[in-house]
C-alpha cells in the first residue's frame, strides 16, 4: 500500500457501500457484488486514516435502504451519515425514518440506468429535489457531462442542493476542453452543486492517473468550498462476461495512492483540510 499523507483531523470518505450477506437484491441489477461488512468498512477508515464516511445505497439493493440503514446504526452518528435512493413508493414516514438514521441526501444514478434522455432525467431531478428538499436533503447524479450540461439551468433552480458523482465523469483524456466540463465548472463556480474527487480509476487510463490532475485543479480553483473526495470503496461494478447473478469481484485499486495524489493535487494543507473535513461536515451535517 502507498505512503498516507497526514491527514486533519475529521477527514471524511465521501463515497463507499456496505454489502451485507443475505440483504435483497434487486432482480434487475446488473450484477451480484461480494461482501462488505461495516467492519470491514470501519478496517477501512483506520487503514486511511479517516474518522469519518458517507454511505451511498448501491444499484444492487434498489430502493431498500434497511443494510444501510442498519450500517448507519453500527457505524454511529459520530461517523457515518448515508445517501439513499427511493422512488414514488417511498412513504414520508420513511423518508423522516432515513432522516434519524443519518440519510442526508438521495442518489439519482443516471448512468448506470442508462437515463441519457434530458426530459426523463429532469423530470427525475425535479420530483426527487421536492421531495427531499423540507429535509434539508441534496440530490446526489451519476451521470454524463453532457446531461450534466442540458440541466444546468434545472441544476441552479432547485429547491435543494446537487452533488455531482465520479467528476461528472469527466474522462481524463479529455482534459479541461471536453464538451460539457465547462458546464460543471460554472455550477461550482455559482454554488449550487458540489463534486466528487472519486472513482479516477474509472475516468482514465493514464499512468498514475496523471490526465485527472488538470480536472481535479481545475474542479478546486472554481470552488474550493464545494468540493468533496471519497474512495468509491470497496470498488464494486460489473464484471464483463459474468452473469448479472454470479459475484462480480471488487476491483482493485490503491485508495492510499488515492489520498496521496489529492493531497498533491489540493496544493496546500488548508485546500485538503477544506476537501477532506470543511466541505464533507457541512454538507452531511456532521
């Protein structure tokens, strides 16, 4: 494992799922994931030296959020807060349930559902932002530049926050120029989203992951006040040429490494400290 930078105090893992061992499964995953306990996750934080997390209900489990929920419990409300993912099902009993449990924020994931249709994926936007917003909830995408672009003005209209998954998924390669990157940029730039420093593996192919550095600075220089970093552990996804029901295994990435290169990236100790601690307390309400 790589050299960990010191961190603050307070630092906080944005990003990470629990996959607990005979929780339901959505039939219509696309794939099966190997287990995740909170111990494990807890073994994770130390490793890093992190105290505390954010727990995001995975596409595997739907819209049951009880693993998470029971996770939440375990972890403790000095450590883990969740981000959780519901529909036009979900009761508001449930969501003031989510809400005690630690839940301060909903996932909308564009992505993997394949949702690249920008009136579908509004009209998802703004009935998940209603309903979250008397909460005092976000919106949490994972999706393309390019829709992150044709809701931009949607984006800057809602009644609540957004925070934009995995860079937006700004590919490395692309650089600062890509279409659609200067869209997120002035989100930031304006306040009214955040971003995730996370999942570099999954964004470029670049040695070190060089090619994400010019994002990353680009990302802190608009906003240092609205930028967060997270792992994406235990680095779950499909696996290709395995079936949506056989275990799909954890990929294997260097979360060390991970820290070390934001703390290059961040410039200074007083960026990283916002990154890491500043940033995540305020919008978890830790």
């Amino acid at each position: 494992m790589s050299t960990i930078p010191p961190l603050p105090a307070g630092a906080c893992d944005c990003h990470t799922h629990v996959f607990e061992e005979g929780h339901f499964l959505d039939p219509a995953r696309s794939y099966t994931p190997g287990l995740m306990t909170t111990a494990g996750l807890r073994a994770h934080l130390d490793r890093l030296g992190l105290q505390r997390i954010v727990l995001v209900q995975p596409s595997t489990y739907g819209t049951d959020n009880s693993g998470m929920e029971r996770a939440l419990a375990e972890l403790g409300p000095a450590t883990a807060r969740g981000i959780a993912v519901i529909d036009g099902a979900t009761e508001e009993d449930a969501l003031r349930r989510l809400h005690a449990a630690g839940v301060r924020g909903v996932r909308l994931n564009l992505h993997t559902a394949g949702r690249a249709d920008a009136g579908q994926a509004r009209a998802m936007l703004v009935e998940a932002a209603a309903r979250v917003a008397p909460l005092g909830w976000h919106v949490q995408i994972y999706t393309e530049l390019a829709l992150i672009e044709a809701l931009a003005a949607d984006i800057a209209a809602l009644p609540c926050g957004v925070v934009v998954d995995h860079f937006g998924r700004a590919q490395g390669a692309g650089g600062t120029g890509q279409p659609g990157f200067a869209a997120l940029v002035e989100l930031l730039r304006q306040g009214v989203a955040h971003v995730k420093l996370s999942a570099a593996h999954r964004l470029s192919a670049a040695p070190d992951h060089a090619d994400m550095a010019p994002i990353t600075r680009a990302l802190i220089a608009a906003n240092p006040e609205r930028v967060v970093w997270a792992s994406d552990f235990p680095h779950s996804g499909v696996r290709p040429g395995l079936a949506a029901d056989a275990v799909h295994p954890f990929h294997a990435v260097d979360d060390a490494r991970a820290l070390a290169r934001l703390a290059e990236w961040a410039g200074d100790a007083a960026t990283l400290r916002r990154i890491l601690v500043d940033n995540p307390a305020r919008l978890y309400d830790f």
